[in-house]
C-alpha cells in the first residue's frame, strides 16, 4: 500500500512547507521524529467506487435487554447495540440518517479519519440533526480498523440510553481468522423499576468518574456466552461504550494477544490481560480456542478488589484445524524515543471547579467548554499541520480522563515523565488521577478537530476543546499554551 501512504517524496514537501519559525533550537530532531513517521498511515482516502449504503434510524423503542426484561431505550435501527456496519478498506460509506428522538442528535464516527465536516460535531455550519429531520453522511475510510459510532451531543444523556453502534472496516484482504466477533461493553444504570435511571449529568457523576452503573453487558446481555470450537483461532474486536467505566478484562489463561488498538494495527503483539480499556477505546484480540472442555470466564479487573464478570467462553464440539498464519502487524508505527526531547507545544491542565449549570465543571486550562453550538466562536489550539507535535495532558484532579482526539492519532511518549513503549497509536489515552500524559502527534488532516474527555458528563461539563489543523485554521507555529 505504499502508493496511499506517506511516501518519502511526499515527506519533503511536508517538510519544505515547515514555516521556518518552527524550526527549535534542534530541527534535525524534529526531521528525525517525521523521518519515523513516513508511512505510518495514509495520508489520503483510496476511493475504489464502491458505495455502501445504509439506512439508520434513532428512535425510542421497548427490547428485552440485560437479562430479557424489557428496557426501554433510544436506540439506532431497533437494536442496542445499534447496527453493525461492516465495509472494506477503499468502499465509501454512505448513512442516511434519521432522527426520530425528542432531541436533537448527530452520529460521531470515532476513530474514523472523515472529513471534517462529517465528524458530527455540531457547529454553526453544521448543526445539529432535529427531531423529524434527515442527514446523509457519506465519507471513504482511510483506515482499516475496529471503529464506532455515537451521537456527539447531549451524549452523556443519549449514549447511556442506548445510542452507539460498531463500524469495521476490513483489510483489502483480512487475515484468515477462523471467525470476527464483536463485543461491546457497556453498564446501565437503572433504577427500582428496573429503567434507565433518567437523571443525567448528577453532581455524583460530576465530581466522580462519571456515570458508573450497576450492571454490566457485553452486546446487551449481562451473561454473554461465547462458543469456540476446540482448535479455532478468532478476531475477538472488543468496543468499550460505557459513559465512564474502565475495563481491564482478564482472559484467565486463554492465548489472547493484542493487535490492534483503537482500530490501527500495533508493531508488536502483545498478552492481552490487564490492558485499560477506558471509554472510547477498542482492543482487538488474537484469541486462540485451545482444548474441548474448556468454560473460561473473562473477568473485568480493573476495580482489583472487586473483579465482574464479563462473558464467558466455551469450547466445545468438533475439533478444527487452527489457521497459522502470524498476526497481522503495523511495522512503521513510530519508536519516537526521542519525542518527548521535543519542546512542548501546548500543555492541557485537566482539573474541576465549582460552578456552570451542574454545579461542577471540568476545565482544560481553566477554561470549560461553552457548548457544540458555539463552537466556531471558540478559540482552539493551533497544531502545526505534517509535523510533529508534542502535547502534554496534566491531570491536576483526582479523577481519571480518557482523553480523546478526533481526526488523527497518536503516540503516548511518557507517562509522568517516564518513557513508556507503547508499540501502537491511540485515539483515546486514559489519564490517571495526578498523571501527566505526553504523546506525539503529526496532524495530517486538516480540520477543528474535537479533543476532550471520553468520560461523558466530564465532556459535558466542559472538559472539552478544540485542535484546529491547517493552513485555513491559523495555526501560529511556536504555539505553547492555549
Ligand atoms: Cu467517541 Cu468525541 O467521541
Ligand atoms: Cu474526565
């Protein structure tokens, strides 16, 4: 696929076009970082003219969710979780949209590099889809991945009750797993009556980790069973939806390994158990079946002293013969060891203070965020497009954020001023209470791009911001603080 990516030659031109007042006190430094970069993901879209076309309707409905009581849901097409779309690298995907909420939506394509104007992110151009109307997003994948889909205002509220959905876009030519399982992980909150609990955004939320519930599902069901047969090998694509819960699942001995996360493939595979699955991201896992007989529970261990079951795995039946192949990689995801030797080019101070309609707001660099609709008027952080940028996420709360960025991914460089090798990119990177985060980042598509924390009532309450990308968006190199 070297034609789609960034090439050498396309590499020079980026580099011709570096202002020269970006140029540090080290440019070579920063030369070598991009140097890492070259064809680490496809600069553009590869359209093959294929149209996949789909059909989508939010609405409220009745389903026999959890344990077959009947809930009562917003939900896409009739279904939680919403429709599973699944295209291949290079179709275009077109979604006719209609809302039948009682509120204004929009679906956000997370992890998917759109363009920016079909991001869902309601602006004054581009508001928000009311009640009884009608929206056709269209747009070709750049990337082949596990991706999903979720209203992208109001969420905390619309998410919870039930609107996400999973994109995949399969490679040109998928690797020869025995079978592609999705699982979306998730928790409701409900109350006495056994219904979502329809207070939102509470101040219990606010000045904690958001909206944790008391039961928790994979694809809807709170005892999902996944039956292998001895011998199968399976792309396990886990999504975790949920408005604030973490989850670490624990594969009790199963042959699992990570291959890619948040869609893109990583370097190195690696064991599974004990990855931070925050809201916002994907894991897809390498699963080996092993021996009949087998009845596995997977466990959530990210609350140590408090373990949940998530599913359960049986293998069972006919033996099969285990496809040998070796795990799909991404060679060219960057080392960048020298990254975080980069000056910092825009820190975000993570904290809360009392104040705003819910009594608490979360705030990046003091500032909460005043709402989608006024978001052109809103004065984003400038990223210097092609380049490598450097950014710090400091987490002055107690709390964790699951910092997510829209249109582009990126490296975890250190934590806490430690180097960390995480041998992959990242949409979304959970921030420990007091931790400082810092990644490396070269924006290749231009845009104002969403950045803010995955958990839903922070968002809300203003942990949320803007990175604008692009000559049109006045990005000022040498930038520091927003
Ligand atoms: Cu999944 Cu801006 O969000
Ligand atoms: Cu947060």
């Amino acid at each position: 696929m070297k034609h789609e990516a960034i090439t050498r030659a396309a590499l020079a031109v980026l580099l011709s076009l570096l202002p020269s007042c970006a140029t540090k006190q080290e440019p070579l430094l920063e030369q070598r970082l991009l140097a890492e970069f070259v064809e680490a993901y496809p600069t553009a879209s590869n359209p093959n003219g294929i149209v996949r076309s789909f059909d989508i309707t939010a609405a409220e409905v009745e389903l026999p969710l959890l344990d077959g009581k009947p809930l009562r849901v917003w939900a896409y097409n009739g279904q939680v979780p919403g429709p599973e779309l699944r295209v291949r690298l290079g179709e275009t995907v077109r979604v006719r949209f209609t809302n039948r909420l009682p509120q204004p939506t929009t679906i956000h394509w997370h992890g998917v590099r759109v363009p920016n104007d079909m991001d869902g992110v309601p602006t004054q151009s581009r508001p928000a889809i009311k009640p009884g109307e009608s929206f056709v997003y269209e747009f070709t994948p750049k990337d082949a991945g596990t991706f999903w889909f979720h209203p992208h205002i109001r969420s905390s509220e619309q998410v919870e009750r039930g609107l996400f959905g999973v994109l995949i876009v399969e490679d040109p030519a998928p690797p020869a797993y025995s079978r592609d399982v999705v699982w979306v992980v998730d928790d409701w909150l409900l109350g006495q009556d056994g219904q979502i609990v329809p207070a939102f955004n509470t101040r219990h939320d606010l000045a904690h980790d958001g909206r944790w519930g008391n039961h928790v599902t994979v694809n809807g069901r709170t005892n999902e069973v996944l039956a292998l047969r001895p011998g199968e090998r399976i792309r396990l694509r886990i999504v975790n939806v949920a408005n604030g819960r973490v989850f670490a699942p624990d594969f009790g001995g199963l042959a699992a390994k990570i291959v890619a996360v948040d869609g893109l493939y990583v370097r190195t595979p690696f064991d599974a158990s004990g990855f931070e699955l925050a809201p916002g991201n994907r894991i897809d896992v390498d699963l080996m079946a092993g021996s009949a007989g087998a009845a596995i529970s997977i466990e959530d261990r990210f609350l140590r002293s408090r373990p949940r079951r998530l599913a359960e795995i049986r293998v069972a039946g006919d033996p099969v013969e285990t496809p040998r192949f070796e795990p799909p990689t991404r060679r060219t995801v960057p080392a960048w060891t020298a990254g975080s030797e980069v000056p910092v080019h825009a820190e975000l101070a993570l904290d809360a203070r009392r104040g705003g309609p819910f009594g608490i707001e979360w705030t990046i660099n003091g500032v909460a965020f005043q709402g989608h609709e006024s978001a052109t008027g809103h004065t984003g952080i400038p990223l210097v497009q092609g380049q490598f940028n450097h950014l710090r996420f400091a987490n002055h709360s107690a709390r964790l954020h699951p910092i997510h960025l829209h249109g582009m991914f990126f490296r975890v460089l250190t934590r806490n001023g430690r180097a960390v090798d995480e041998p992959f990119f990242r949409d979304t990177v959970l921030v420990h209470p007091r931790e400082t985060v810092d990644v490396g980042v070269v924006p290749v598509d231009e845009g104002s791009w969403m950045l803010h924390c995955h958990i839903l009532e922070h968002a809300e309450a203003g942990m949320m911001t803007m990175l604008e990308v692009g000559s049109a968006h006045g990005a000022t190199p040498g930038h520091t603080k927003h």
